[in-house]
C-alpha cells in the first residue's frame, strides 16, 4: 500500500488518542495495544512506533504502566488510563468531532478533480 504525505500525518496525529481510547476501556498491555491498532486497521505502520509513544503518554502523564508477573507467562508490561488522559481524551474526542465534521463538510461541498473530469 502506498501512502500519502497527508496519510502519514493523520496517522501520526491520532494514535496517541486512539491508544487513549483502547486504555479506557480497561489495561493492555504492548502487544496487545499493538494487535488492536492493527485490527482496526491504518493506524500503524509498524509496532515499534506503539512502544515510544506509549513512553511519551506516560512522561505527559497520561498512562502509567507496571508489570505484572506470572507463573505461566513471560512478565508483562500494562499500561492505564491516568485522569489526565481520561481528560486529554474527551478534550481529543471533542476536538476530533468538530473537526471531522468540518473536513466532512468541506469535502463534500466542493467537488473532486475526478468529478470534475467525468462533468467534461
């Protein structure tokens, strides 16, 4: 799949936000993160991106993390929603409404180059 300069930046803009997502819902840990990004689709390009951004959440204060030991599994590391990111989150979640709607409304409104090929 080839992608776009503008691909790439929206991707970038909204992991963060989407990791937030998932972690209200309950803790993951990385592979797990990982898989559902992936499940969704588009959202990564690769699974060492998730690892440092998970490290930047939690620095900004919006994940914390501890490990979880196990007699029958290699130890893990989960992370969780902080209040902070609780907050960040719904600020995201209002922020991306209005501007979704925005690019939404603006898209539709004006037509395309191949609409425009296919009226000549």
């Amino acid at each position: 799949m080839v992608e776009s300069a503008a691909s790439t930046q929206l991707r970038r803009g909204v992991v963060g936000p989407c990791i937030l997502a998932l972690l209200s819902t309950g803790p993951r840990f990385g592979l797990q993160i990982v898989r559902e990004l992936n499940d969704v689709g588009q959202l990564l390009t690769s699974q060492g991106t998730v690892y440092p951004l998970l490290s930047r959440l939690q620095e900004a204060g919006q994940v914390s993390s501890h490990w979880e030991v196990s007699d029958t599994e290699r130890p893990r590391r989960y992370y969780s929603l902080t209040d902070v990111g609780r907050r960040d989150l719904e600020l995201f979640r209002e922020d991306w409404r209005q501007f979704s709607g925005s690019v939404g409304t603006l898209l539709q409104t004006i037509p395309s180059s191949s609409s425009e090929s296919e009226q000549s």
